[in-house]
C-alpha cells in the first residue's frame, strides 16, 4: 500500500514539473498588431511635406493629394515650391505667416511681381474702415451649390486694378491649382477667379477675399455634392 502511494505521488510531482516547464517556457502572446486605420489618406506614393495652412501645394513630387501639377505649371506654384524648397517664404506656404506689408507703388509699377507670387496671409491685410477709405463688396451670389469636380466663378468689387487674393480653407483649387491665388481687379474693380472642387473636396467650403486697397472681406461659401 505505501509503495502503490509513493508511486502515485512521485507520477503527481512529475506531471506537476511537467506542466510548470509547459508555463515558464511558453513565449509570450504577440503584440496586438498595428492598426490597419489610417487617420489620413493612405497612398502607395512618397508622402511629401505637409502643408501648414492645408494650402495645396501640388508638385510633381507625387504628393498624396486628389490634384497633380507639376511643379514649374506656372509662376504661382513656382514661387510655392520655391519657398518649401529653400524656407525662405514661409508667408507663401502658411495663412497664420503674414507676408510683409502691401507696397502700393511697387504693385502698381508691376503687377506682375505680385500676382505670381503666392502668399494665402494676403486676406489678413485688409485696410482698416475709415473715412475715405473703399470697401471690397460681393458682386453676385456668395454661396453655391456644386457637384465633384465642377467649378464655380467667384466674383467681387473692389477698386480699378487692385489686386485681391482669394483662400479656400477647405480644398478645391483655383485655375493655379492651389487654393490660393491673387488676381487684379479689371477697369471697373471688378476680380472673378473660377474654384474647382477637386476629388476629395466635400461637404461645405469656406473662401475669403480680400484686397489690400480696400476693407473688409468677402465670404463665400460653396456646398460639394456628390
């Protein structure tokens, strides 16, 4: 009788080692695996620098974006690739850099100058309302209805030849493919840019323009459908 107990306890202790080698040498459970969400847009192509003011920036440099122009399309996008390149001209890429104060002489010696430069902090340099002083008005509707990827004119009063920088805050592109841009007023103040609402551009976006030669600031507002 104590020999059939002292084999049953010797095969008890065995299979008790047993189960505790089974317990100390198991690996340990993998890590839960990374998330297969993105919270932006996933692309098979080189993400380029994120733009600080959500100002598209778009290059041939295969940026994730709904728009392609290629990087020398014209003077706007130059002078935008230009200051990421070199960070000299943060104005051109931020709406928060204000660019430096607007030289009425030199824009009216050239124009040009100005218009092919992208700077989206332009619609915070309206004049302050005074006497004598002009306010930019709405010319026509302010709010639109549109599907993806149509295009509306938007259309303000300011004066004879001055210049008006229009910003889109949610996408979309103007004819520069960017979502900034600044054009002069014709002979009767009047400045008209078409927005596109670009693949990816929903629900509703938010424009200002403004001029420098002028107070205050125009609203748009145009609602993507889809």
């Amino acid at each position: 009788m104590a020999a059939r107990f002292n084999w049953l306890l010797v095969l008890l202790l065995a299979l008790a080692v047993g189960f505790a080698a089974v317990v100390l040498n198991r690996p340990n459970a993998p890590a839960e695996p990374p998330s297969a969400r993105f919270d932006g847009e996933a692309s098979d192509a080189p993400r380029g620098k994120p733009d600080p003011a959500g100002m598209a920036v778009h290059t041939d440099s295969r940026e994730p974006s709904p728009v392609r122009v290629a990087a020398d399309a014209n003077p706007n996008v130059v002078s935008v690739v230009e200051a990421a390149r070199n960070g000299k001209h943060p104005e051109r890429l931020s709406y928060m850099t204000l660019p430096k104060p607007f030289d009425k002489a030199a824009y009216e010696a050239d124009p040009d100058a100005y218009l092919n430069v992208v700077e989206p902090g332009r619609v915070r340099q309206a004049l302050e309302p005074g006497e004598g002083v002009p306010f930019i008005r709405e010319n026509g509707l302010r709010e639109f209805n549109v599907k993806s990827g149509g295009s509306v004119d938007l259309s303000v009063i300011a004066i004879k030849n001055a210049p008006v920088t229009f910003k889109s805050f949610d996408g979309g592109a103007f004819s520069n493919g960017l979502n900034s841009i600044s054009v002069k007023a014709d002979e009767k103040g009047v400045a008209v840019v078409k927005f596109t609402a670009t693949k990816g551009t929903i629900a509703e976006v938010n424009i200002i323009a403004a001029s420098p030669m002028t107070s205050d600031q125009i609203n748009f507002v145009v609602r993507v459908e889809k």
